[in-house]
C-alpha cells in the first residue's frame, strides 16, 4: 500500500503540482478547495437554516434548486481534494485528522441525502411544519461540515509531516 | 504598494471616519427629530460607507507607522498608543455598521427597524465619534508636536492593546488555528447566502419573491462580521506579513466593491421589488453575476497571499 502512495506521491503530476512554481500548480488547487469548501458547506448550510426556520417564505420545494450547486462544490472539492492527497499521499494516509475529515464529510453525505430523500421529497412540503426528525438532520448537517473545516484546517498542524506553521 | 503609497493612503483615510461620523450623527439627529425615515436610512448608509472605508484605514496604519519609524522626533510610544486608540475606535465602528445594516435590513423586512436598533446605533455612533476623533487627535500628534499640550505623557496606557493580543496569539498553540477555521466558516457562510440570494436575482428560482430570500442576508453578513473580526486578529498578530503584501490589497479592494453590492441589495427598491415569477432588470443581473465574481475574487487573493507578493 505504501509503495503505491508513493508511486503516487512521485508521480509526474503530482510532483508538478507541488514543486512548480507555477500559480497555476498548488496555489490554484487550494484556491479551487476553498472556493468548493464555499459552495457545498454554504449552500448546505442555508438548505439546513431553511429546514430550522429561517426565511419560511422560501418554500422547501424552492430549495431543491439549489442542491444541484451544492453538489458541483462537492464534486469540485473531491476532485481537487484527490489532487491534494496525492501531493503528500504517504503522510495525509498516516495522518489521524486527515481520517477525521473524511469521517465527517461521509456523515455529511449520508446526512445530506436523508434531508432529500426523508425532507425534501416530502409531497406536503410546503403544507406543513418540519417535523423534529428533519430539524435534528439539518442541525447535524451543519454540525458535520463544521467539523470537516476544523479536521481540514487542523490537517496543517496536528499529525504527521507537519513542516510549517500553518498561516503564519 | 509601496510603504510611502500606503502611508499617503493612511493620510487620505485619516480624517474621513471622525468627519464622516460627525456628519452621519448630525443628520441621524434631524431625522430622529423630524421623524423622516428617508433621513434615517441616508444616516445609516454613511455610517455603513464610513465603516466600511476604516477597514483599508485602519490596515494602512501599520505601513504608516513602519514609513516614519526610526525618524529624528517620532515617538514609538505615541504610535503604539495610537494604534491601540484606533483599534479601540475601529471596534466601535465596524459594530456599529453592523447594527446599522440591521436597521437598513428592518427597514426593508418590517418596513421599520426595531426599537432597539436605532437606540443602539445613536449611542455607538456617540461612542465610535468620540473614540475616533481621540485616536485621530493622538495619530496627529504623531507628526505635529504643535498640536501635542504642554506635559503629555508618553506612555501608553490603552486598556485594549494590539501588543497583548498579538503575543496572546502567537503563544497559545491553539489560536492560531483556532482563528483560521473560525475565517473558513464564516468563508463558507458568507458565499453559500452570495450565491442563493444572487441566483434568485439570475432567475434560477424565479417563482420565489426577491423578498423572500431577502431574509437570508443577515446570515451573509454575520458570515462578514466573523470574517472580519478573525482577519484583524491575523493582521493585528502579524502585520508585517500583510502590510506590504499585494494579494491582500486586491483582497480589499474587491471586498468593498462587493460592499457596495450588498447595499443595492439592501437600500434599493429595484431588486426588493421583484416578486414571484418576476425577471431581474439586466442592471440587477451584472450586480448579481458581478457580487458572485467579487466574492470569488475575494477568496482567491485570500488563498494567494503566501503565494502572491511572497512575504510569508
């Protein structure tokens, strides 16, 4: 497994991506992360305010609209995420944090997919109030994504190959 | 830009809040009088611009300070204490346009702002002008000893210290980190509201009033407010790799055009008056795509300030 990290970790494009000095290399793969982090922790985050009351007039059915952006976000961070790992494959793959987030955007995704399937897809959305069980998904969905910034965050401090200080 | 360009900035800046303040107040005062909620609405957009602009002001400062230090009759101690002075007041000010975004949002929501909000502003804006006009007076003494009285004392006695909370900071392992994540979600927050609300104003849920989105703003801009408190501490603890650094000068440029945005958002009638099924004028449209773009932009000379201008 450790060798095929780092074949990955060697790669040509891997290497590109972290070596170049290029903005277009490194630079602009965070800058895509942070951008998709936007989206998809934004636009969930407002669907689970809606869900917990905010804006009522907004109707839920309304809010399906959106979901289609939320997912371009995430599949923007997976690809870009995927670019970030393979940049230091060998140690985010030892890196306890880095399972951390991934734990909490896979409760993300469950939690976000029950809020479609058990919310959203409700034929009298817009008839009556959101029953407790959709308000403890949506609180727990706002819940997983924070908890994936701070894991994503903390990947720069805490764990293995930790060589800067972070921002600073 | 240079120190000296940033310096002569801090220097353009440095009178607009006390002046701009005092101007607000005065107008807040006739309004409250006269019972014209025109007048009040102006009142709270200076009071908004002028906050606004005390983000580049307060930021030049430390460039400022680094220009002149060193030279023949300038007293660190004065600059520190002016620094402190201002951070206080800035403090004061960004609060203060906040809570009079809220009012101008009430206006728009409840067509009148609650009780308590315009009591609030009418005592922080009191406050901010007092404050403000001292750190200004305390900055001029910097350079004008003409202006210092007889006996001052050099030393600084500011209860809020920039010098404290820097080295609070720098030596709490967890901080740090802390501050970032804080940045990141408010991040998150502040575009995931950019985006919904604009893409009504684009047409994608069109059957749905501009109003009814209306109400997700003060979300956005609790996003700002955590992001702007969180960015001064990273600026307060590390200045100098900041002050000179050109991805964050863009940075702010583009974070008040988008200001601006999100006042013709809020103070408007264009956008406010689209109802279900309504399609956005074009005017509305380019300020929409155009926030989007901005926030964008925002995020991407953020993440390039190591990268760009290399002063980390």
């Amino acid at each position: 497994m450790m060798d095929f990290l780092s074949g990955l970790e060697q790669s040509g494009f891997a290497t590109w991506v972290r070596e170049s000095n290029s903005l277009f290399a490194y630079p602009s793969v965070l800058f895509l992360h942070t951008v998709g982090m936007g989206f998809v922790a934004g636009i969930s985050a407002l669907i689970d305010l809606r869900i917990l009351g905010c804006a009522p007039e907004v109707p839920l059915s309304d809010m399906r609209r959106v979901l289609p952006y939320m997912w371009a976000g995430f599949w923007l961070n997976a690809a870009t995420g995927i670019v970030l790992f393979t940049v230091d494959a060998t140690t985010k793959a030892v890196s306890p944090v880095f399972y951390v987030k991934m734990a909490f955007i896979a409760m993300a995704v469950v939690v976000a997919w029950l809020i479609k399937s058990q919310v959203l897809r409700d034929g009298l959305l817009n008839k009556r109030p959101i029953d407790s069980n959709g308000k403890i998904l949506a609180f727990v969905s706002i819940l997983c994504w924070m908890g994936a910034i701070t894991a994503g965050r903390l990947l720069a401090y805490i764990g293995p190959g930790v060589v800067s200080s972070g921002g600073k | 830009m240079s120190l000296a360009n940033l310096a002569h900035l801090h220097l353009l800046l440095n009178h607009f809040p006390t002046i701009g303040f005092g101007i607000a107040l005065g107008l807040f005062f006739v309004s409250l009088a006269g019972k014209s909620d025109d007048l009040k609405r102006a009142s709270l957009v200076i009071f908004l611009v002028i906050a606004l602009l005390a983000i580049p002001l307060y930021m030049s400062g430390k460039a400022a300070e680094q220009a002149i230090a060193g030279r023949p009759g300038v007293s660190e101690t004065l600059m520190e204490t002016h620094q402190d002075a201002a951070l206080l007041a800035f403090v004061f000010m960004e609060i203060t346009g906040l809570i009079a975004w809220l009012a101008l949002w009430q206006f728009r929501r409840f067509s009148h702002p609650a009780r308590w909000n315009l009591s609030a502003v009418l005592v922080l804006s009191i406050v901010t002008f007092g404050l403000m006009a001292r750190a200004a007076n305390i900055g001029g003494e910097i350079r004008h000893p003409e202006i210092t009285s007889e006996g001052t004392v050099d030393s600084d006695t500011e209860w809020l210290k920039s010098a404290s909370i820097a080295s609070f900071i720098n030596t709490t392992a967890w901080a740090w980190p802390a501050i970032e994540t804080l940045h990141f979600i408010g991040l998150s927050l502040l575009l995931g509201v950019a985006f919904v609300v604009n893409l009504r104003v684009l047409g994608v849920v069109k059957n749905v009033s501009f109003a009814a989105f209306h109400r997700m703003l003060p979300w956005g801009v609790l996003g700002f407010g955590v992001n702007l408190a969180t960015g001064v501490l990273f600026f307060i603890t590390v200045p100098e790799q900041y002050t000179q650094n050109i991805a964050l000068h863009l940075k702010m440029v583009l974070i008040l055009l988008a200001g601006v945005n999100v006042l013709y958002f809020t103070v408007f009638d264009e956008p406010w008056a689209l109802g279900p099924g309504d399609d956005a004028p074009l005017k509305a449209k380019i300020i929409a795509a155009s926030t989007l773009v901005l926030w964008i932009g925002v995020i991407y000379f953020g993440r390039m300030m190591p990268f760009i201008g290399g002063s980390f």
